[in-house]
C-alpha cells in the first residue's frame, strides 16, 4: 500500500503557516547578539560561565559543571546530552558550512514539514468498534460511525544532534504504556488543535502519546545522516537527518469532528509544546493550515475530501454491483491473485444483500491479497440471502487505481 500521496480529490483547503516563538518563563532564554541573526538558545544549551583563573580545564568528554567549577579546555562547551538524564560533559561546538548551531551545544532540532501538513488533509468517515484501540485509548469520542479529520505530521530533525531517549521502560517519567499498540509512548509530544475563524479552541486531539522512532530518511538534509534507521519503539530517538512521521491513515492520526459544523477551520499542530525536549530553537515548531468543513457524507459510495486512506473508511467506494450465490457456500471475489485483476493499490469489500455496509457488518474485506501484491482477493461464506454486493476502491482516495472482478464459484 501508499502510505504518502497527494489528494485529487476537491478540496478547499488554503494554507496559513504559523511559526510562533515560544521561550520558558522559568529559565528566560539567552538573546542573540545584536546584528547576528541568531536565535535564543534553550536554558542548558550556552557556553559555561568562565572558570576562576587557577582552574584547571577537562578535555572532551569529561563531566563538568554549569558553574565553572568544572571548566572545559579551550574551544569546548559544558553541554547536557539530549536527552536523557545525567551530569553535562564538554564537547566541541558544531562546525558545518550550514552555518546550523555554530558556537553552541549539540542539540536537535524538531522541525515541522508543513508541505506534507497540507497535502495530505483529508476528511472522511470510519467505523470503530468498542473493543478497538481507537476507542479503548479515547482517539473517538464513542464506537461506531464517524467522521474524522485525518492529517499526517511528519517531524525532521534538522539539529546538530541526535534526539536520543533509549529504553523507553527505564523512564516511566516520560513514557506510557500502551497495552493495545504493546509498546511504550512519549506523553506530550505533540498538540494538535482545531480552531475556528476567531481563534477561539474547538477541540483538541485526543492522541499526545507518541512512539518516537527513524521513520524516514531527509531527502538531502543540511548537515546529513546516518543511512539506516538507529532508533525504533524499543530505543527511541530521531537521528539527525531523520524524521518520525504519523501519517494520515495511522490509527488515531486524526480530529474526531463528528459533532463539528459545517464552516472554516484551522488546524494547528504542535511539536514538543511544553519544550520537555531541549531544542536548538523552537520556533518551527508550529504550524497550521486553513480548510473547509463540508456537511457530512452518509453512504459508502459518496466521495471523501482531500487524502482518506484504509479499509476501514465509509467513502469513497464504488459499487461493483449485486451477485448470487447458493446460500452456506464459500465464495472468493477477486481483482488480482489468480481471480481477476488490478491495476494500483486496491481494495474491496462484500456486503450481505443489496445493500452497502460498513466495515463492522461486512461478509469480507481485503486490502493486499499477498506476494507482495497490492491487488485484492476476499473470501467469504454466501448469506441467507443468496445475494452479495462488492465495493471497491483505491486504497487513497485520488489515487489511480482499477479493480477487474471475478468470482469463484
């Protein structure tokens, strides 16, 4: 399956990036020098007071002390390691031709990519039943159908540093377990919000626990990379060069907008918003993008707006129409392994009768059929009815997709 893609589909959707500085009222940041086009560093990440005159320096490497006590040789910096606890140690500065956190700590960078923030909006519907993780973790408001604001939030480190956290079990402080997922989240990560025309908060996302993990590699990023993922669920971080990515599709990568009217929205995404993770800066950690809510679709077979993904959505479809069948017998529809065929990344999905259904009620549903295929077979008992109806579609709405069916018996 695609997981990234462009929406085809209409869309009104026009796009207001907002790049906000955010500082500690606790720990007020340092300014830059007049003139130098800097920006503020984070508490922790500027160079030590200077050490008394008969004091000795630490090479690299060597724990040492805010204070001065400890002083660093000449041309190091006393920097906590992001970002897991313990003593600060002495580093060299960065050196790059980017000109990226010259004479400062090592520090990541948490960048939002706000291209992708605004290609792959989407707005759909889905049903969720109560046993699932969506509603066991709160992502829905209840079980059943409804209508979802789906988005994709891809996070590049673009610092000078590895965002490193480790074993996510050794520090419960900043990590929850989920027992749906079986692996640990960090709380607080990310904020996302739907605001109105006024400004004024309509709701809030429901998911701020994260899995922090290399999800993706940065096309040509400014200081590189490594070339293969380092971190994952297990030992989490994002490389420098790296990004994580929650993209549109991904359970509870979404608003819940079920009871939301009709109108013009915002959505604002916020990375890191209570800066528990130390950062070269923090002001491109926010962005938004401006879009039209229209009124509620309610059959399978109307159309979704913008980018909605999966087998699990209720737009979209299209009707491959009604069938017979000799009731009790098993029966295979296909488009593609070995049973018709396809074209893309498909989908389909049997309904008893005449009628459209939900993924809930559906006799079979099938997105890849295997082998590394992407076309789509489903098996299934015939009803009592001796009638089936097949739906059918790209796994993304706007993608290029064609399902040639066949049927077995």
């Amino acid at each position: 399956m695609h997981l990234f893609c462009r929406a085809t589909c209409p869309l009104a959707i026009a796009l207001s990036f907002c790049l906000t500085a955010c500082g500690d009222d606790n720990h007020p940041t340092q300014p830059p020098p007049p003139g130098s086009g800097g920006t503020a560093l984070p508490p922790d990440a500027g160079p030590p007071d200077a050490p008394p005159p008969d004091a000795p320096t630490l090479p690299q490497g060597s724990p040492c002390s805010f204070d001065g006590g400890l002083a660093c040789g000449a041309g190091l910096l006393c920097c906590q390691t992001c970002c897991t606890p313990g003593a600060p140690v002495c580093k060299a500065p960065p050196s790059n031709d980017a000109g990226i956190g010259i004479h400062e700590c090592p520090l990541p960078d948490l960048a939002l990519d706000q291209d992708r923030l605004r290609a792959e909006l989407g707005i759909g519907t889905a049903t969720f039943s109560a046993q699932g993780c969506s509603v066991q973790e709160g992502c829905v408001a209840a079980a059943g159908m409804r209508r979802l604001l789906h988005f994709s939030v891809v996070t590049p480190n673009v610092g000078t540093a590895d965002l490193y956290l480790g074993d996510p079990s050794r520090n419960p402080a900043l990590f929850v377990y989920s027992a749906c997922h079986m692996h640990y989240h960090f709380q607080g990560y990310a904020l996302y919000r739907l605001l109105d025309q006024q400004g004024t908060e309509v709701l809030t996302g429901r998911k701020r626990a994260f899995c922090l993990e290399d999800f993706e590699r940065q096309r040509n990023p400014p200081l590189g990379g490594p070339r293969n993922a380092q971190y994952d669920c297990s030992n989490q971080g994002i490389s420098m060069g790296w990004a994580d990515t929650y993209y549109n599709g991904l359970q509870c990568q979404f608003l819940d907008v079920t009871d939301v009217p009709p109108g013009t929205y915002t959505l604002e995404v916020t990375i890191n918003p209570d800066h528990i993770l130390p950062e070269l800066r923090y002001d491109n950690n926010v962005g938004t993008v401006t879009f039209t809510l229209p009124a509620a679709t309610t059959l399978q077979t109307d159309p979704c707006t913008g980018s909605v993904t999966g087998p699990s959505r209720e737009c979209g479809w299209s009707s491959g129409g009604t069938f017979a069948c000799t009731a009790g017998q098993s029966v295979r529809v296909g488009c593609g392994c070995g049973l018709g065929s396809c074209t893309g990344d498909t989908m389909i999905r049997i309904c008893s009768g005449t009628g459209l259904c939900t993924a809930l009620d559906a006799l079979g549903q099938n997105d890849d059929c295997g082998g590394g295929s992407t076309c789509s077979l489903a098996s299934f008992t015939c009803p009592a009815s001796g009638q089936y109806t097949v739906l059918y579609g790209p796994y993304t709405t706007g993608d290029s997709a064609t399902c040639t069916l066949a049927h077995s018996p």
